[in-house]
C-alpha cells in the first residue's frame, strides 16, 4: 500500500473491484490475494497490446487553435 502512494480506502476499491470481476481472489481463511485465471489471462492480452501499442511512447495530438 505505501509503496504505490494509496490509501487503504483506494487500495479496497480496488480489491472489491478485481473481486467483482473475477480476476482476483481471495482465500477466506488466510486473507491472501491471488490470481485467477482470468486475471492472468487479461495480464497476458495486456501485455501483448502493450507490445503493440506502448503508452510510454503515446504523444496526443497537437490541438489546432481557431
């Protein structure tokens, strides 16, 4: 949580959102996160777009002034 500068209130939306959405899951006895085949399916489809199309090098489009 300190590490990527987020609140405990961020850091548990976003677990209730990968939960929700099956990408996640938790085991109730230990309370430990793990991936789901989902999740590891979207990492993968992730990945390879961002092969294909790379944000670091995305530069919007210069805005013409009227």
């Amino acid at each position: 949580m300190y590490a990527s500068f987020l609140s405990s209130s961020q850091i548990n939306d976003y677990l209730r959102f990968l939960t929700a959405n099956e990408l996640i899951m938790t085991d109730k006895g230990t309370h430990v996160y793990a991936l789901t085949e989902k999740g590891m399916r979207f990492l993968h489809i992730y990945d390879d777009l961002n092969k294909l199309i790379p944000l670091e090098q995305f530069s919007p489009p210069a805005r013409v002034m009227d």
